[in-house]
C-alpha cells in the first residue's frame, strides 16, 4: 500500500544570526524546497532570544509560498508577547505552529514567567486562536532529561496533546525500539495523534555526541565506535551516516510512522540525499514503490 501521501514529511530550520547566514539559507531552502515537503519549521531561541529572526525567516519561507510552521516557545515569555505573536502569525496566514516550553539559558535571572510547561502553551493557544492552528507538540521516545521519570513523562505528553495538540514530532533518536516502544505506550494511554520521528542526519562525530550526551539520547555503541574510529576523516563519516540514517529512516517507515522531520541544521546535502535515497515524495509519484 502506499501511504506516503498520508505521510508528513518536513524540515527544520533555525533562525541565521547574520545576513551571510541568510543568504545561505536561501539556498538551502531552494534546494530543499524542490523535494516539496509539507512544511519547513523555523525554531525560536527560548526567552525570546530569537523572536525577530525567527519572524523574518518565517516571513522569507511565506513569500517564497511556502508552507511554514514556527516553533514558539513559552518560558520566560509574557501572555502579551504571546498573544502578539500569534495573531502576526495569523494575519500572515500561517496555520501550523510547533508549542514548546523551551529552555532558559542557564544563568538567565528571573522566573520561568507566566507559562511553566507546554501543555499551558497549548491551552493558551487554543483558548486564544479556537481551531486556527494545526498545533505540534514535542515527544521525547528516551524522556525528557529533566523529567521525574518515565511514567511522569508520558503523563505530561499525554497532557499536552489532551490540551489541543493535533501532532508531535520527536526528539532525534538512533534507536527506533524506543520510538515504537513510545508510540505503542502512548496509545495504551489513549493518545493517537502522529508522533513522527525526529530526524538529525549524522556530519560531525563531537557535535553529535555533545548534543546526545546533553539530551541523554543513546547512541547506539556500534555506531559511536565507527564514528569515533574516523577520526578526522569527515568524507566516511558522512557516508557510514548516511547509510544509518537512511536505514533507520526506511525502517521506521515500514514499521508505520507517520512521516519524517528533518533537521537540516540548515544544511541542504544530508536531508536532501537521505530523502532522495528513501524515495519520498515528490520522487515517490515516480516510484510508486515506496
Ligand atoms: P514540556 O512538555 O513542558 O516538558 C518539559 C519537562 O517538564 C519534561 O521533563 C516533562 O516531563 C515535565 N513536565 C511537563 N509537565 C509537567 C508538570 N505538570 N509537572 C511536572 N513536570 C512536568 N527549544 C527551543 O527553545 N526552541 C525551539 O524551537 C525548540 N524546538 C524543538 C522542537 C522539537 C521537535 C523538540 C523535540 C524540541 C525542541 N526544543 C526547542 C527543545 C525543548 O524546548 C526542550 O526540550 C524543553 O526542555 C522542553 O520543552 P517541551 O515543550 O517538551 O516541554
């Protein structure tokens, strides 16, 4: 059966600091953009650290006429900036949003502010925009790092999502039991809503393990130890990347997740070859196959 026209698939940006950065990412997004994917994401630093470039790289991706689905995130921020936010994002048509809590800087002063979890986000959103916005929540398959423990956070997701959310994206994740495990216990709780897989292609061995160890991601020790055995040699860690990613990608499809969000890292190559090699849309009308 082919059901990638069911499926979701979509890539993540972050904000550029610099206009070299911008210019940059219009590239990538050209090239990205001929894959047709049903939305690109913009992210927003926690606080408000990048409210402005989050707005002027949602506004470039909605002139180019495409779909565009900001993230907002909730801690530190005022029901006011809130509000004043999301009713730009509707004057500009924008119908899809991503509601998080976001992190404080660590050493930033004051309280989390009005919203403590993002559940209160999705509320607020709901409350103050009906049925507006198709509303995106986080999932963590190997749990949140700050929660108090597995059960707790299942019980928070289920929350949110019970609050309004309409889907979820995860977390990225080299260990697909963990996603299935997740979906599967979810649903035990009553929760059905897509929960599609996180995607972050592999091109830097110390990045990557930075982010996982701050995340508390497993890397699966098979794939630490041949990254690690590359050393400096970036060209096989990009393929051996490629071949897991894409793999893992395939296998998490046939197992019937419900799309894929890409993290680009603003970068065109890795997203762009692994969707190519999986087949997705719009190269799937080619192949009926996938
Ligand atoms: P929540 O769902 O609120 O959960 C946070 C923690 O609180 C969890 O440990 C949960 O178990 C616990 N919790 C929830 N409710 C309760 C409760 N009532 N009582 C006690 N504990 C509770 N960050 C950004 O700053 N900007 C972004 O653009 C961004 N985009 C992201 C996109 C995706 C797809 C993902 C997966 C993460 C993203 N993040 C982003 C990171 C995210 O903001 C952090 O992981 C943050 O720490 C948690 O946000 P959340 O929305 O998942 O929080």
């Amino acid at each position: 059966m082919n059901t990638s026209a069911r499926r979701t698939f979509s890539v993540e940006f972050f904000p550029p600091k610099t206009d070299e950065g911008a210019a940059k990412l219009r590239v990538v997004r050209a090239e990205l953009a001929a894959l047709d994917p049903a939305f690109f994401s913009v992210t927003f630093g926690a606080g408000g650290s990048t409210r402005e470039g989050t707005l002027a790289t949602v506004m470039e991706i909605r002139a180019e006429g495409r779909v565009v689905a900001p993230h907002l995130s909730c801690v530190g921020q005022t029901t006011a900036s809130l509000r004043e936010l999301l009713r730009t994002y509707r004057e500009m048509g924008i119908r899809r949003v991503v509601a998080l809590r976001g992190d404080l800087p660590s050493g930033a002063g004051g309280g989390a502010g009005e919203f403590r979890y993002a559940n209160e986000l999705v509320e607020f959103i709901r409350r103050e925009t009906g049925d507006w916005f198709h509303i995106e929540v986080a999932a963590y398959p190997e749990f949140h790092p700050q929660a108090r423990s597995a059960k707790d956070d299942l019980a928070a997701f289920v929350r949110k999502v019970n609050a309004g959310a309409n889907s979820a994206i995860t977390q990225f994740f080299y260990n697909a039991d963990a996603y299935h495990r997740f979906v599967a216990d979810v649903a035990a709780l009553g929760c059905t809503v897509p929960i599609v897989p996180g995607i972050m292609p592999i091109s830097n061995y110390s990045q990557l393990s930075g982010f996982c160890e701050k995340s508390r991601i497993d890397m699966p020790r098979w794939i630490e130890e041949r990254l690690k055995g590359y050393g400096d040699d970036r060209e096989s860690i990009r393929a051996f990347g490629l071949d897991v990613v894409t793999d893992l990608c395939a296998g998490l499809l046939a197992r019937g997740a419900p799309g894929l969000h890409f993290y680009s890292m603003n970068q065109a190559t890795l997203t762009r070859t692994i969707w190519q090699r999986l087949g997705l849309p719009p190269a799937a009308a080619a192949n009926p196959a996938v």
